[in-house]
C-alpha cells in the first residue's frame, strides 16, 4: 500500500482517498485509471451503471501495481434489485471486471418504490459468504432503510456511500454511521469543481496552508472522519486530490467551512 492513511471496513481497511471513475471511458479512461494508480491511488469507484467496469479493471492491470494492493468498489443498477437479479447482475459486473474476488459491493440506490432492495441485499450476503466479495455495503441509504437491513437479515452494510461536500456535511447520517460502526464515503466531495474554487474563505484557508482550494475541501472532508472519492480525468488534478493528507485544518477552520452555505 501506498502511505494513503486507511481505515477499518468489515474484515479489511480501506484508504480514505479513492478515485471516482464516473465518465472514464474507452482507451483514454483506461490511461486515467492507469495513471492515477501509479500515482498512489489504490481504492477504485465505478458501477455497471458507468458503463466503464472494463475500462477500470484494464487501468488496474495497465498499472502494473499488484492486484492484492487495489480495492475495487462496484454498484448494483436499479433495474437488477431482487435476489436472483442481484445475483445475475454480480455475474455481469464480475465478469466485465475479469477478477475472481471483487472488494466492495454496494447497492447503487435502496429504490424504495420498488421495494426488494432486502432480497438484494440478501444476495449480496451470499456472494460475499461464497468468497466473491470481501465486503458489501450500501449506496444513498436513509438510517430507517439501513435499520430494516438489519432488522431483516442481521447484517449492516460495511460503509454507506453518500452525496457529501461543503454545503451537505450529512452531519445527523454521519452520527449514526459512527453509532452502528458504518464507514461514511463521500461522493461529489468537490461539488462538482465548482462554487468551492472561487470561495473566499476556502481560499484564505487554502493560502495559510499552501494549498489548493480542492485539497481544503478534500481534507475538510476527512477530518469529519469519511473517506472521500474525487474524480479528476486529469493526472496533475487527480495528484493534487490525493496530496491531501500532509496539513491538518484547525478547529477554527473546520468550523469556518462547515457553516457556508453555497
Ligand atoms: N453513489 C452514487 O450515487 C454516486 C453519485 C455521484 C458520484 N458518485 C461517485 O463519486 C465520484 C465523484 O463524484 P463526482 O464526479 O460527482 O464529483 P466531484 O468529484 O466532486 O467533482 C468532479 C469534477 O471536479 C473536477 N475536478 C476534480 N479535481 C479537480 C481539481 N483538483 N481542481 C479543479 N477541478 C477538479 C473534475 O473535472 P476534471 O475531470 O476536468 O478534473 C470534475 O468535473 C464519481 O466519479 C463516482 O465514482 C457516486
């Protein structure tokens, strides 16, 4: 492993930056994930739903840094809940993948106008049982959804990944997270690259540090104790996110960012 800083998830650890990979595709995706992978990224988001499961595993091959040093995440589609569907599904996405074990699992959205992400998750419990997933867990899940999980099966999902930035710090979801033992990973952690560049406080806390405004944001996000998934197509951009561990936001700062509203 690279010295990216991890933390616990199920059995495992994982690193507190990844790459997100939504519209990483064809030869060029391939060169990104590759790219970004030498330059330290070892955690991986995509989903069947992106299209780009082979794209991502070439870039993790391309690579040359050892399989057992990547953690790979993939996403089960709406359109595959229920329990032979999920199983289906994890067949396609493991196959586009190419690897024997996928790392992390997660149901893309709990669909509750469809109401069987129960059954899915029921598979899911399966397929990691059988050893073709290390850990699973949920995607844009509510505490109440997560509880019936529970209630149902037994299980509660190792992380729940969320839409979480400056603005939407999801501090209620993260206290409950924290209570059952639930990694919190953050999507969107830039808000899209947009408002938060040209924010005067980020900047000025971004110029007493000597960094950039995404590297505030990024750490802003880590120190409330999530692991963050920004995508980037660009190599310097992608290194700049990574490089966020060497500063530490104060508590004054912390604060100062938590309360803009953009
Ligand atoms: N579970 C879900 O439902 C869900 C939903 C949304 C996203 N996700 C995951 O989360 C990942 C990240 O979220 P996201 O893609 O929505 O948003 P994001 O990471 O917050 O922002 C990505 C945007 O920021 C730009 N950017 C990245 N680094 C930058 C930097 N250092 N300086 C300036 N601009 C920068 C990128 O442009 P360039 O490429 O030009 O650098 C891109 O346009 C996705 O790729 C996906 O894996 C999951």
């Amino acid at each position: 492993m690279t010295d990216i800083p991890t933390l616990p998830l199920a059995h495992d650890r994982i690193p507190v930056v990844g790459l997100g990979t939504y519209g990483l595709f064809k030869e060029r995706g391939v060169e990104q994930v590759a790219t970004a992978i030498r330059a330290g990224y070892r955690l991986l988001d995509t989903a069947q739903g992106y299209g780009n499961e082979a794209e991502v595993a070439a870039g993790m091959r391309e690579s040359g840094v050892p399989r057992e040093e990547l953690l790979v995440t993939t996403k089960l589609p709406n359109d595959d809940h229920g329990y032979d569907e999920t199983l289906a599904s994890f067949d396609r996405s493991q196959a586009a993948l190419g690897l024997d074990v996928v790392d992390l699992y997660l149901i893309h959205w709990p669909m509750p106008e469809v109401g069987r992400f129960v059954e899915s998750w029921t598979a899911m419990i399966r397929l990691r049982d059988e050893g073709r997933i290390r850990a699973i867990g949920v995607s844009n899940f509510s505490p109440e959804q997560i509880d019936r999980l529970e209630r149902e099966t037994g299980e509660l999902p190792a992380l729940n990944q969320v839409e979480l930035h400056v603005g939407l710090d999801q501090a209620a979801l993260r206290r409950y997270h924290e209570d059952k033992g639930i990694v919190t990973e953050s999507y969107s952690p830039l808000k899209h690259g947009s408002a938060l560049a040209k924010d005067p406080v980020v900047a000025r806390i971004a110029a007493a540090h000597g960094v950039g405004w995404n590297q505030v944001v990024l750490r802003w996000n880590l120190q409330l104790g999530t692991v963050v998934i920004p995508r980037s197509t660009d190599p310097g951009r992608q290194a700049s996110n990574l490089a966020v561990t060497g500063f530490e936001l104060t508590d004054d700062e912390m604060a100062a960012i938590s309360a803009l509203r953009l």
